[in-house]
C-alpha cells in the first residue's frame, strides 16, 4: 500500500535574492520575482536555502526580506517557507518565532555546522526547535555542509519523536541513498533536486526541488507531472537533459562558487535586469564568465522553455 506522508507531493521552487552594487536588496526586482514563480504556478515556495544566501544576512536583512515575502505568499492555497541557516540554534529559533508573527507556519532547517553533531545532539536539535512550534512544520535541508548526513533509519528514530518534522531536502544523486530514505522514513515528503527525482519517483510519493525552473518552466512542470505518472520514457528523458545543463552552461568556469552563483545566473539569463552577484566576501561568475554562459545558453537552450 502507498505510505501515507506527512507532507503533499509538491514541486518546490526555490526565491534568489538580488543585490544591487551597492549589496542591498533590490526591492522591486526581489517582489517581481516572487510574484513571477506565483504566475507560475507554484503555491509552494521557499527563501534562504543555500542557493537565497540564506547564510549570508543578518537578522535586520532576515525581517526585511521575510515581511516583503509573506505579503506576498500568505494568502489560502499557499504553503510559503522559510529557511533558517545558523551555527546558534538559540538564533534559529528567534528567526523562526520572528517568521512565524508574519504568518510562515513552513520552515526549512539545516543542522549547527561549525561541528558535527552525534546522535543524541540531533535528536535534542530538532526536538528542541521543532517542539517549541508545534502549530509549525519543518522540513529538514541535508546537506553535507552540516558535516552529517541523516540517512533513511536516523529520521525514523527522529520522526518518531518528532511529529511536525514533515520533509526533506537532499540534493544526492546517488540511487542509493534514494532508496534508502524512501524505503526507511518514507512517511517524510523527500524533496529531491533533478539529479535524484527521478529515481526516487520509481520508489513512492516523492517531491521536486526544482533548480531550473527559470531557465526551463514548462519543462521543469513536465518533469514534475511525469514522476507523478510514472512516465518513464518522459521522466527519464528530461533527467538526462537537466543533468546535462551545468556542464555545458558552467564547464568553462574553472573554480568551484557557492550556491547561488549558478542558481542566480539561471534568472539572470532569461532577465538581465536580475543580477546573478552574491554576498561578499564570496565570489561569483565575472563579468567575463557571464558573458560566455550566455552566449552558451543563446546557441544551446533560448529556444527552450
């Protein structure tokens, strides 16, 4: 029988911050994107994972850029989240209770990462945060910045201690830590990026962390609606094609960059007035790199949507 989750099946799309030169928010940039992913057709949207510099800003940044967001996300027929990334679990919580009194009632918390935590430390962080909200729900972003990753049996124990930690968030493409957390905490609604949505499509009910639903909308919806169906010749087809683009867009780039430097270009190709800078001191694409993946974009995918 299917396992009933504790999450719907969605698909994800994940908000970028852009900075002006002077690195302060781009207000009307910032909302218009926002209200674009709605037009879209996503109802169930985030900020501030790794790719929105979720890390980067401070508390004063964090209220700003979560007001402008819940006006425009809180409404019925919408699930908005919040990412909370920070080495003091005391200051995850104040963001969170400060994100709640707006309305945010989905969260998306990664573990403390200036050391890795053991068993029982991960147990008491997520009761501790995820129980002082029991009207909240709480997705988990694992990641291998937290220097441990939770396979399938860990979040059992968890889950079983824990009933509003709903989701996950992983980013592997590796089929078997798929398997393994669909087979082991399969009641959780894993969110997988496109490198493991597939995969975990063939195994249950799983959900889609979408990375380029800028670049590709209506294909990143037809990769969504295929793993529903179990359209394999669809699913499989489109799961080449993805895993393919940031080899042809980024080869020429011959450093490793954070998150958001790739995700920020993605927007910054289908509209130049959305800039693709991230938060100092980290470094993004150069005016020259950029201007390679655009043409590399312009000969291999303008023409796809």
């Amino acid at each position: 029988m299917p396992t009933q989750t504790r999450y719907p099946r969605a698909n994800l799309a994940a908000c970028m911050l852009p900075w002006t030169d002077q690195f302060s928010l781009d207000t009307a940039m910032f909302e218009q994107h926002v209200q674009e992913a709605i037009d879209g057709g996503y109802k169930h949207l985030y900020l501030m994972g790794t790719a929105g510099e979720g890390y980067a800003i401070t508390d004063s940044q964090f209220r700003d850029i979560v007001s402008r967001f819940a006006r425009l996300t809180v409404k019925p027929g919408y699930d908005p989240q919040i990412g909370v990334i920070s080495l003091s679990m005391g200051q995850m919580i104040e963001r969170i209770a400060w994100a709640r009194d707006q309305g945010i009632r989905m969260f998306q918390i990664s573990l403390p990462s200036w050391g890795a935590l053991d068993a029982q430390e991960i147990l008491t962080f997520f009761k501790t945060v995820c129980g002082r909200f029991p009207d909240c729900r709480f997705l988990h972003y694992n990641l291998p910045r937290a220097k441990h990753i939770i396979n399938g049996r860990e979040y059992r124990r968890i889950m079983d201690e824990v009933p509003n930690l709903v989701a996950t968030k992983n980013s592997t493409s590796d089929y078997a830590r798929v398997a393994d957390l669909m087979k082991h905490s399969g009641e959780l609604q894993h969110f997988f990026l496109e490198g493991g949505f597939a995969f975990g499509s063939l195994l249950g009910e799983c959900s889609l962390l979408c990375s380029y639903d800028a670049l590709f909308p209506k294909t990143t919806w037809e990769f969504f609606a295929a793993g529903g169906k179990r359209d394999l010749e669809t699913l499989f087809r489109i799961h080449v094609f993805l895993n393919e683009v940031d080899k042809v867009l980024f080869g020429h780039c011959a450093r490793p960059m954070i998150d958001g430097s790739y995700d920020k270009t993605f927007l910054w190709l289908r509209n130049p007035r959305f800039s693709n800078r991230v938060l100092p001191p980290y470094q993004g694409l150069t005016a020259e790199e950029s201007a390679k993946c655009r043409e590399l974009f312009e000969r291999h995918y303008a023409h796809i949507q």
